[in-house]
C-alpha cells in the first residue's frame, strides 16, 4: 500500500482508503484492482471518522460502478469520496427526463427577476442581489436551474445564464465543464487560496462572465456547499463581494443563486471590521445589510406517478422492461421524491438502497437521537425541531424544507413527506431480526432492532426536548407506532426474505392489534392466504387536508395513499377521529378503496358511554358521506386499568360498516403505551400547503387544504393556487390508468 499523501493545508485531511478484495465483483483486472486499492482521498473535515463513513459509502457503490463501466471516474481518487457520498450522479437523468410540471420554474424565474432590481432600488437595502436555493437531496433542484438556463438562453437574448458546478479538489477546476456536461464551467475552490492573492485570482476568474455589452447575466452556482468549507466561508464571501462591485459597464447587470442542501446558505456571514480575506471593510461596494430569502418552495414529491408511474404496469402483472413481476414496492417507490422514483424507474435503485439507508441514518452504527429521530420520523413525523437539527437532516438526510424566516434565521420547519422508499428502508431497521443489509452492502449487520428499541429512543427523543410535538400529537404519534409495529411484525412473518409485498391481510392485522390487548402474540397464522381486504401502510404522514371522507374518496386519494404504502393523521381540528388508513377490498374481480377511520383515545379511563359515543361519531361520519363500506377503529391507549376489557373481534363485509375498539396494554411489546405517556417539552399555513403538495399533484381538491378563516390575500392561499394550476397545466389531459 503507498503511503498516505500529505495535507495540503492545515484545513485538508489526508485519508487512506482500505478496500478488500471480496468488494470486487468477478471480471475485474488485476491492473483495476491494485489502482482502486493505492488511492486516497482529501476529506475536507477535521473529523477522523470521515474515512470511516467513505469507505462504508465506497464499500456499497464499488461493485456499481465498476459493473456499469466507470472505470476511468472511478480511478480518480477525488471522484471516489464525491460519488461515494452521493445516491447518484449529480448529472443524473437531468437530460432524459422531460419537466412536465412548471410551477417550480415559474416560480423560480419570478424570484431572479426580482433580483435584477437590486442595483436599481434595493441595493441601501439588501446585501448582495443573490439568493439561496435550498432543499434536500433529489427534490430536483439541479433539474430546476438546468431547465431555467435552458429556458431562458434560449428566449431571452437581453439574459445570459450560466450553471456552474462548484467542487473543492476534484472535477476539470476551472478550465470549464466537461464535453456534454449540463454544467458550462465548474469552479474548483481549492484553486484560490483564502488571502488576497486567492481572492483577486477568484475575482477575475468571475470577471469573464460579465459581457462588455450590455445584458444581464445569472450566475446559478450548483453544490454551494463548497463554497462554505473553509475560512467562515471565504469563498462565498468572495464572491458575494464581486456581486457587489458599482464599476460594472454600462447596462451589466449580475445576479447569482446559489443552491445546497445546507441553510449555511442563507446565513448572513458578518466581515470583521479590519478584515484581511476581503476589502468588505473598505466599503468599495453597494449594499445595504438585509438577505433576501431562500427559496425553498420546490414542490416535486409524487409528481413521477402522474407522468411515468403507469408505465410498468399494477402490483402482480409482468413487466417486460424489468422481466420480472410488479411488486407493491415497485409501486410505492414511484410515490416519493423524484431522484428515487427516477432511479426505480431505470432500474437503478437497488445498488442505490445501501447509500440512501446511510444517508438516513447518518452513517453512524451507533444511532444519536438526532438520526435517531430522522428514522423515526420519516415514518411517523413526530413534530419540529431546533433549527440546527432540521438543518442538519435538510442537508445531510432527506427532510423536507417547509419554512424558512429570513428576518431569524433560527426559524426553520421541516417535513417528512411521502417518501415510500426511505419509509421502506426504515421500516427494515425497526424489526428486530431483519437481515435484508448486511456488512456486504456496507451496512453494520446488527443495524436493525425491535420496535421496543426505537419506542425508547423516541421517548428520550421527546423527553430531552430535541422534538416538540403539536397538541396531542404524542397520543397519535404512539398509536400510529403501535399500529405499524404490528404491520410490520405480520409482514416480516408473511415474507421475510423481500419485504417488497407490503400489504398484510385487515383482519389478521386486526388480529395482532387485538392479540398485544391480551398479551398472545405468537398465534397469527403465518401461511399469507388471499384476503379480500387489506391494508397496506409503512409510513404515516402529516395531511392538512381539510377534505371530508367521500371528497377524499371521490378524488381518488384513498387508491394512491394505498398505492403509495402511507396513512394520514388528519387535520387538527377533526373531532371524530385522528388517523385515515385506505382499505383495499376486491369487488367482483376489481380493486376497490375504502376508509379505515381511526380515533385515538390517550386517556386514564374511558367509560363505556364515551366508547360508544366515539365510535358514533366515526359512523356519523361516513353516514354523511354516503359511504357503506368502511372500517371504524376507536384505539385507546394510557388507560391505568385494562384488565376488564373484554376482547373485540373485527369481520370486515362489504356493504357494512365494521366497528372494533383495541386497547392497547399497558406492557405492550412495543412500548407503544410507554411512548403515548412520555413527558414532553409551530410557519403556518405556507408549511402545511409545502407539506401536503404530494397530495394535490395526486389530484386532491386545494380549495379544501387552508381554513375557512384564511382571507383570499393571505401568501399561503396565493401560494396553493400556483401550485394547484401548475398541476392542473402540467397533467392536462393525461389519464391515471393503473386502477382503473
């Protein structure tokens, strides 16, 4: 083995990478090998554990790259700790898939114009006429500004953009993009030193973008993150000065974005009054000391199941393109964000799954409550945290952005939207004896543990004050555990090997809710037999929706939440019950969809009287929408005494209403009923409209999301019509006809 190269900077760790033999698949050359072995990599982190969490990232992507025929990348050794980190290329499919829902790119180029107002009227205000556009990895934000350059090159002869690929030691620096490349020039960082003679040097490499002409010129900086690693971000701060300069010719305006996963970009970055990395201090710019803020509002999730979901066929049938049948996985995985749609789709997910799972779960063997709560709530969305933790799983996992104050920047909100793939892979660390990732896909082997185990990080999670709950939302979050606790043991019984048929039969399902009620959960059968109905949720998600139960049924969202593997908690202000779970029952050789309503009770006692006035108001319910088949579910949870509780039984009839009352021990198995009594510790509507987007790309009716109180001026009712008709435009004519 050669030798670990030296750091360059005292900012620069030098990391030798150990690579096995047995990582290498069959056909290999001996000549491949021993160059992958002799490389190291440069980890721009102080941290000592970074060569770990590359070699566990290298170890899963190695056998993928080598196979697909990447070789000459993959004997880059800067190359090897980029790809090694990423789920895919950041290149990836930009070019191959077709934008079909504009909203986002309307959006976004509303916000650059604005931006070339600066020099005119808001520069005694604003810093630098730039913002940042942040959202979590795959929601398409390089696809964003890849079809706004394309867009507007080729409209606008006044505007020129240019998408520049920012790295730090890797890539072709600054020589420009590689030959077919959507990037027109990378920006290499590690070229320009922190100092005078690095800033002057990066300046003038900016300086070849402004025309002699006049035009107006973007400048959309790709992988901004870079930018941020050294020095309290010297780069970014260099180039945020070069915004500022007067002395541009004559009719040149310049304006940047600058997009990352990391809210580090929206940070203000105050200079030092004598500052040696910059002349801000000299005042030889334009600018007042205000940010404009992020834009974070992409609104991607579920939208490849309108426009490429259909191609593959229903759950069960033969696909050609794939020789293989259609699993409910295959499914689900079209539900979620795009990058992983787009790469099931392809048939490229499955090498991707062990990279994603790291991704969620930080890399760490050993799990902090904050990776803790971003497995947990990815399938439960347990409430809000810091800003400083949603930062953190915004930028390193897969939370999504839905709210940013730009006057305190230590506001932020986060959601977990439907997102069947990183549900499914959590779902496969919450049962004690799944095996599915082992060390071979770099994966620890004991990652996995019972549900009892992550039912007692959640409650240190609530206890110390890391997540803050809604209102009642402990009680539902339990309840919601509970149930996929039970899910997931009879589905790991029923298929063990794949976890890719992800319904499980309602009665026997019912049957181990009702089971754990009398402490026998051994006697569920274990031999999956035909059901006529069934249910089919690994995540359950946050739904804002103000629908009633037959608008949700006439709009066909109870066949796509089936579809998508999710349930819904339902708005707060619903009184009749908490949790909507779609049943799927066949009727004459077809599926059919009905609700499952569910009213969670986290009380002492419940009398008998309260029981049934609970279940009631369920029947009620689905009395007034016209709806004759369905399920009520009253689910208690806390009560101090269930010894009298006499066993319920559910049989589901279509054409009948069925009603069962579980309650769930005090000792459950799953520590459901610890979690519901745990002690514990939001913007408004804008949030909730980003975090139910999913469902009104689905088709949902948008009139029904915001309150009756919300006035027609409010920006988060003008922010639901943008995105209702941008759907609206997008799927025009275009038919769903997986079910029908």
């Amino acid at each position: 083995d050669s030798p670990p190269v030296a750091p360059k900077d005292e900012d620069t760790l030098g990391v030798h990478i150990t690579i096995d033999e047995e990582w290498f698949k069959d056909g290999i050359t001996a000549e491949d090998k021993t160059a992958v072995k002799l490389q190291s990599i440069y980890g721009l982190n102080r941290n000592s554990d970074f060569a770990k969490i590359v070699q566990k990232h290298l170890k899963i992507n190695l056998s993928h790259f080598l196979k697909s025929g990447e070789k000459r990348k993959l004997l880059d050794s800067t190359f090897l700790a980029s790809a090694s980190a990423r789920v895919a290329n950041i290149e990836y499919d930009i070019k191959g898939s077709e934008m079909l829902y504009k909203r986002d790119l309307t959006a976004f180029d509303d916000r650059v114009k604005e931006l070339f107002e600066w020099k005119n009227k808001d520069s005694k205000d604003y810093m630098a006429p730039y913002f940042p556009l942040i959202q979590s990895s795959g929601t398409g934000k390089t696809k964003l500004m890849h079809e706004y350059k394309n867009m507007t090159n080729n409209t606008d002869a006044h505007v020129h953009v240019e998408l520049i690929l920012c790295q730090d030691g890797a890539g072709p620096g600054t020589s420009g993009a590689s030959e077919g490349s959507i990037f027109s020039n990378t920006l290499d960082v590690s070229k320009f030193d922190a100092g005078e003679s690095g800033q002057t040097g990066l300046c003038q490499w900016l300086d070849m973008f402004v025309p002699k002409e006049e035009k107006k010129v973007v400048l959309l900086f790709d992988e901004s993150q870079h930018l941020m690693n050294k020095h309290d971000a010297w780069h970014f701060r260099c180039i945020r000065w070069w915004l500022r300069l007067p002395n541009r010719p004559e009719g040149v305006n310049v304006v940047s974005v600058f997009a990352g996963t990391t809210t580090r970009l929206a940070n203000y970055y105050t200079e030092p009054k004598q500052s040696t990395s910059s002349r801000d201090a000299i005042m030889e710019y334009l600018g007042g000391d205000k940010l404009y803020p992020p834009f974070y509002q992409i609104t991607t999730t579920g939208i490849v199941s309108r426009t490429d979901g259909t191609k593959f066929g229903r759950a069960g049938e033969h696909c050609e393109d794939w020789n293989r049948v259609v699993t409910e996985f295959d499914v689900a995985a079209q539900y979620g964000r795009p990058l992983l749609a787009r790469l099931h789709l392809k048939g490229e997910l499955m090498p991707a799954l062990g990279s994603i799972l790291l991704r969620i779960r930080g890399g760490e063997s050993e799990l902090s409550l904050r990776k803790s709560y971003s497995l947990l709530a990815t399938r439960l969305q347990m409430g809000q945290v810091s800003f400083d933790v949603a930062s953190e799983l915004v930028a390193s996992g897969y939370a999504h952005l839905t709210h940013f104050s730009p006057e305190n920047n230590a506001v932020a909100e986060i959601a977990f939207l439907p997102d069947p793939v990183c549900a499914w892979l959590a779902m496969t660390q919450m049962i004690g004896d799944c095996r599915l990732f082992g060390t071979s896909n770099g994966v620890p082997a004991n990652c996995s543990n019972p549900a009892s185990f992550w039912s007692e990080k959640a409650i240190k999670i609530y206890s110390s004050a890391l997540c803050r709950p809604g209102k009642g939302d402990v009680g539902e979050v339990a309840a919601a555990f509970y149930m996929l606790a039970c899910a997931d043991e009879l589905r790991y019984t029923l298929n063990p090997d794949h976890l890719t048929q992800l319904s499980v039969p309602l009665e026997e399902w019912i049957a181990r809710l009702l089971l754990q009620s009398k402490g026998d959960t051994k006697s569920v059968i274990s031999v999956r037999e035909p059901a006529r109905a069934q249910v089919n949720f690994i995540q359950v998600c946050r739904d804002y929706l103000r629908h009633s139960v037959d608008e949700i049924q006439r709009s066909g969202l109870l066949r796509h939440w089936y579809l998508a593997g999710r349930a819904s908690y339902v708005y707060a202000s619903c009184v009749a019950y908490d949790i909507l779970v779609p049943i799927q029952y066949n009727l004459n050789g077809a599926p059919h969809y009905c609700p499952m309503l569910v009213s969670v009770k986290n009380r002492v006692k419940y009398s008998e009287n309260q029981r049934s006035a609970a279940i009631d108001a369920m029947k009620n319910v689905l009395s007034k929408a016209k709806i004759t088949t369905g399920v009520c579910v009253l689910l208690l949870i806390g009560l101090e005494d269930t010894s009298h509780d006499e066993p319920s039984t559910l049989h589901f009839q279509v054409g009948e209403i069925s009603t069962v009352v579980i309650v769930v021990p005090e000792e459950d198995d799953f520590g459901a009923t610890k979690l519901a009594l745990c002690s514990t510790c939001g913007g408004g509507e804008e949030s909730e409209v980003m975090a139910s987007h999913a469902d009104l790309a689905l088709g949902a009716y948008g009139d029904r999301l915001l309150r009756t109180s919300t006035k027609v001026n409010d920006p988060s009712k003008k922010l639901l019509e943008k995105i209702s008709s941008g759907y609206s435009e997008a799927f025009a004519g275009t038919s769903d006809e997986r079910m029908t």
